[in-house]
C-alpha cells in the first residue's frame, strides 16, 4: 500500500510533528521552476547548497532505504560508522522492505542502480532485500552514516558521563554534530552533494538514519533544522521524484 501521510507509523507525537512539518514544506517549496527551496532556509545555506535542479528531479528517481532495526538501535546506542547486527526485528523489516520494493518496481521499467553503503548493517539488509530484488548493487562509501567520531557506538548516558557539559543546550536532533572529533554538518551534505550530483538513472539507495534525513533535505532544499527534524523509519522506504519525498508503505 502506498501513502504520502505515514504520520500514523511514528511511534511519538514528536514523529507525527516532524512529519507534519515536512509534508507542508514539501507543499510550500514545489513552486520553484528551478530548485526546491525552504522559504525558513538562510540565504547561505541556499547559496552553499543549491544543487539539485529541476531537471535532475525530473529525469531521476531515488528509491531511500534505512538498514533494519540493529542491536544498538535497540539498546539507544548510535552507531555511527560502527555496526551491530540486524535484530529478528531488523531482518523482518528488511524482508518487508524488499517486498514493497519489489512492488513498487514493476513500474519503473529501465536501467536501475543499486547503492549500498559498505557498513555491515546495510550490506545484511542489502542482502536480505536482494531476495526479492535482484539486482547487483555495489558499495557506496557516500552513503555511510555521519560520524561523531569518538562517540560512535555509545549511549546518550555515556556521553554525558565521559564528556560533561558537551551535549548541554542540544536537542534530539542536533547533538550529533556536539562531538569533538566527528564529522561536521558540512562535510556530510558535500559528501552526500557530490553522489546526488552523480545520479544519472533511477537509483535504489540503502542507507542510515541521519544520512537519509540529509539527502531528503538536500533534495529538497531544507534547513539544516528541518532535515535534521525529519522522521527515519525503519519500515517501507521514501521516494524521491518530482522533486517531493513520497513515503511508501
């Protein structure tokens, strides 16, 4: 079943929100004739980021999966670029995936590419949806998740305990980007720029959580704030075409 309002999958009101507010940027931004653009995006962040033409989101559609629930994902540790095994719960939800996918690809005839990030827990759920897509896919290192450099594998009380005062005045969404020594806002959306740019057909992309928040807001034309609000389920996958992101379940 396809919906463009999966807000009832979001186990928080503060998943439903996200999305509410993501579903009406969408609306607002679809206006341009040459590049999709938040109207609460700064006027630097335009100018560094205005990357996605029109016309490339005509011509190419993005298919946007996150790897299943992992062991860490269930025990509240992010893993950045470290890895833990898909739970059952995880290699369920990649089964489903691959069959949705396997759906939705009957109408889209044509060359596709397949993009998987080389981390151990999107290369099992590669696997696992390979079974009901087989296409061959190769190891994307652009697709990786953002790193917080020391604090990869770690809990949100650890690194209170172990770095005192570091995640003061962060939010949910932004205290990834507090870690000394990991990878900044801008070295991931340059990262993620450069493979947007590259797409030359449609493209099946299995990903992570704040990597996909990024390329959805790239594509199109978050905020910072707004890309890092948006949700990242572990169910269905987004699609990206026509400029707008479409949740499919």
């Amino acid at each position: 079943m396809m919906t463009s309002s999966p807000a009832s999958t979001f186990a928080s009101n503060s998943d439903r929100r996200a999305f509410a507010s993501a579903t009406l940027t969408v609306i607002a931004i679809t206006v341009s004739p040459l590049v999709c653009i938040s109207r609460r995006a700064s006027a630097s962040y335009v100018s560094r980021y205005r990357i996605i033409p029109q016309r490339f989101k005509e011509l190419t559609t993005i298919f946007l999966l996150r790897h299943g629930e992992t062991v860490w994902n269930a025990a509240g540790r992010f893993q950045g670029q470290k890895d833990s095994p898909l739970t059952e719960r995880g290699q369920q939800q990649a089964d489903e995936a691959g069959r949705r996918l396997a759906r939705e690809l009957e109408r889209h005839p044509g060359q596709i590419d397949v993009h998987v990030s080389p981390l151990g827990r999107t290369k099992e759920t590669a696997a696992r949806i390979a079974r009901y897509v087989p296409l061959r896919s190769r190891d994307e290192p652009r697709l990786m998740e953002v790193t917080i450099g020391s604090w990869d594998g770690m809990s949100h009380y650890e690194i209170h305990m172990e770095y005192p005062g570091m995640l003061e005045g962060a939010d949910a969404f932004n205290w990834f980007f507090r870690s000394p020594d990991g990878e900044t806002f801008d070295a991931a959306c340059a990262r993620i720029k450069e493979w947007l740019s590259q797409l030359r057909s449609t493209t099946i992309a299995i990903s992570h959580g704040l990597t996909g928040r990024l390329i959805r807001g790239m594509y199109l034309g978050l905020s910072r704030e707004e890309m890092l609000e948006l949700p990242v389920p572990q169910t269905g996958f987004y699609r990206l075409q026509n400029g707008q992101a479409q949740y499919i379940e």
